[in-house]
C-alpha cells in the first residue's frame, strides 16, 4: 500500500513527498479528512525512499550491498498540532538523523500543510533487516 503520491526530491540523507487528501483516497473519512495517525505511515513511507535510495546508489558505486527491508521499530514524541488531516496537499519531509549501529536509522520527520504550516512531527527508529 503505498500512500505517497508524488517524491519532490530525494537523496542520500533526505526525503520530501506529497501525499494528496482526496474523496476517494486510502483513509479518507466521509468529511474528506484522514486521521493524524496515517501521519505515521505517510513518515514511515517517506523514510522508506531514503534508506531504498542508499541502497540503489551502492549498487551503481559497485558496492555489493543487499537491499534491506525496513521495519518501523519505534516512533518517538509523535505531536499532531491538528485533529485530522484536511483535504489538499500534504508534504511529508524526514531527513536521517544517524545510524544507530550497523542496522539501525533514526528519521527526524515532519508533515506540512500547502502554506507550509507545521501539521505533525515525529522521530522515527527503523531497523534494516
């Protein structure tokens, strides 16, 4: 299932993504809106890209790296500053904040509405298995 709907831009340490609140969309209640807590899985899914994007440019250096799969082991202080996610577009921004041993990442993660207004935030743990 994935729920990002557009990547604007991606690199070794950083994502940011578009989610669109749309009738019709995963999650949308009848009112049009999604509860914060898809917030986490819109975080989760854009940390997904950065550490998929490490392991595509190992590849093309000619590193024999195996792709990982990704596994949400904690979130921390998760702050929702709404009720529900409105209809429009959201932007989702997780920059990584450090490895944590050989198969632990730490994301700092935020989601913004289009007037870039501060809608969540979060520090997600996630361990490449």
């Amino acid at each position: 299932m994935c729920l990002i709907d557009r990547i604007i831009s991606l690199d070794a340490g950083s994502a940011r993504c578009e989610v669109d609140i749309k009738p019709g969309g995963l999650f949308v209640d009848e009112a049009g809106c999604v509860p914060v807590w898809v917030g986490l899985e819109y975080m989760g899914q854009t940390a997904a890209l950065i550490g998929g994007y490490q392991a595509s440019q190992a590849v093309e250096c000619g590193s024999a790296v195996d792709e990982k799969a990704g596994y949400l082991a904690a979130c921390r202080q998760y702050r929702s500053y709404v009720c529900e996610f409105l209809p429009g577009v959201l932007t989702t921004r997780c920059v990584e904040n450090g490895l944590l041993g050989d198969t632990m990442a730490q994301y700092i993660c935020t989601i913004h509405d289009q007037q870039d207004q501060l809608l969540a935030e979060a520090t997600l743990t996630v361990v490449r298995m």
